[in-house]
C-alpha cells in the first residue's frame, strides 16, 4: 500500500505544474501562479505590533478582537479528506482537508471552526454567509465557478469505478447496460450524466458503497482517494481506471464570490503549504493511514 501513499504525495507535489481541467471534457481551466508562494512576506513579532499600536493611540486596542475565527463548511463524508472521528485535527473532524484549514486559520492567527453539512448546501452556505470557506474535496468547475470563487488548487484527482471483483467493466463504455450509483451533487454524477447514462444518487458514498456490496448496483462512480478508503474497508471490490472517459479535476477552497481579502489569505497559506510540501505530507499521511488502519 506504500505505493498508494506515493503516488498520492507526487499528485501533490504536481499539482501547481499541471494544466488545471475540469471534470468530463469541460472546457481547460486557467492555471493561478504560485507566485506568492515562496516571496517571504516580513512578519512583525506580535511585540513590535503592540508597541506601535500603543504609541498611535492608548485607548486602541492592540489587536483586533473580530474575525479570530474562520468558519469553513464541510461535509465530512469524503474520507481521507474529511470525516468524523473519535478525535480530530478540528474538533471531530479528520481529514487532509481539516488539517489544511487549521493551518490556514493559524497561519492568519485565526482559529479554525467547523459546520458539517450536505456537500449540496455548500455553496449556498458560502453565499447567505453562514460559512467564510467550503473545504470538501471540491472540484472546481466552470459552472460552480459562477456561484464561488475558488482557491489556488491543492490536489488533483480523477473519478474511478468501483466494481466487485469479478466485474467485467474495463472501460467507462463498459457501464453501457450496468446499474450506477453515484453520490448526489458530487463531480461523479455529473461525469455520469454527460456520459448518457441512468444512474441512482445516494446522498452518501458509503450508501452507494453498500449497494455494491450488497450486489444491488454494478459500479460506483466516485473520486479515486476515496474509491481506495472504501476498497480497502470492504472485501471483494476493485477500481477501475479510464483516463479518457474521466479528466483529471482540482480541489480547491471555495469562498463567497468576490471576497478577495479572505481568498488572498487563504492562497498565501495554500501556496506555502504546496511550496513547503506540507500538503504533500499531509497526503501521505493520510492516505497511508487508509491502509495502516
Ligand atoms: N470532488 C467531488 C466534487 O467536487 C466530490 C467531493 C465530495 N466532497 C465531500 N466532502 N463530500 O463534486
């Protein structure tokens, strides 16, 4: 399983370096620099902070008691990059995705909260205000894109088949004639759908997971980190790879559209996690913890 964690780590590494594309055959996204990456921004010691802020006025407070939170929207249903568990690196929430969030809060001296919701109601969050940033795996595409504003990328990922082992799907073409579950909202069923294919969506990948299992669907559609936790955690499945039916996709932060403070801060953050290989680490540690378990 070394191998997994590997390949994980380097996907990665690379993400910066390749041409960002959307989900099935959509249009090529433009690809951010990583310009801010690596230019080392002056940090003031909280001291010298004070003490100017004190000599400008006494009443003043030194620092601004507002915004030391940074609520971020999830649904932590998508292991390894969020999920609920006994304890987490925020609250009960575990994943990659968690740990990148607690270290953009930090990085920006905020503390990171957590609201868990269905991955549908995300964006919609973002918009009424009820979150500052959605972190859930998500993909960006062009018509999210018209609802969020989205972050500079940290992990590339395609959609997988999950199959029982003695399936004969070798191909997306293959799914032709099968039962497909995909989970509602989630990049999968849309691939499914601009595919032409019926489909059933589950609201949860461990309910279509079950299906599977259980022989009532031939395939699950779903983002290959995921696809490996739910092999590994049930017996008698496999995955399934077509690169030319499923384009490579991102994952980014998404926040309300037009608040550049916050995307600037959580892009400064990103690029640095991307450009110390903290994001690549966190990478292979979690999904080598998929098969440690
Ligand atoms: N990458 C897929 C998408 O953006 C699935 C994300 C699901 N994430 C989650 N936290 N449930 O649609």
């Amino acid at each position: 399983m070394k191998k997994v964690a590997k390949a994980a780590a380097l996907m990665l590494a690379t993400v910066m370096m390749t041409a960002s594309l959307t989900a099935c055959g959509s249009k090529p996204d433009t690809t951010q620099a990583n310009d801010a990456a690596v230019s080392g921004q002056p940090q003031k010691t909280e001291e010298s902070t004070v003490v100017e802020k004190q000599n400008e006025t006494d009443t003043q407070k030194a620092t601004p008691e507002a915004e030391t939170t940074l609520t971020f929207g999830t649904n932590a249903e998508f292991p390894p990059f969020e999920y609920v568990a006994s304890s987490g690196v925020i609250d009960q929430y575990d994943g990659i995705d968690m740990a990148i969030a607690k270290n953009i809060a930090e990085a920006n001296g905020m503390t990171a909260v957590v609201e868990n919701m269905e991955f549908d109601s995300l964006l919609v969050a973002l918009q009424n205000g009820q979150i500052d940033a959605a972190i859930a795996g998500m993909t960006v595409t062009e018509d999210r894109k018209e609802e969020a504003d989205f972050s500079t990328p940290y992990y590339t990922a395609t959609q997988v088949m999950i199959v029982k082992e003695d399936s004969d799907i070798t191909s997306a073409a293959d799914m032709a004639d099968k039962k497909i579950c995909v989970i509602q909202g989630y990049t999968g069923e849309i691939c499914v759908k601009d595919l032409g294919y019926p489909y059933e969506a589950f609201k949860k990948g461990t309910d279509a997971i079950m299906e599977l299992v259980n022989g009532k669907c031939d395939v699950v559609v779903i983002d290959s980190a995921t696809a490996e936790k739910y092999v590994f955690d049930n017996q008698g499945l496999k995955i399934v790879e077509d690169a030319s039916a499923f384009e490579s996709e991102e994952y980014a932060i998404a926040v309300k559209k037009g608040n550049t403070e916050l995307l600037d801060k959580i892009n400064k953050a990103i690029e640095t996690m991307l450009a110390d290989g903290t994001v690549a680490e966190l990478g292979a540690q979690y999904i080598e913890a998929i098969s440690a378990e």
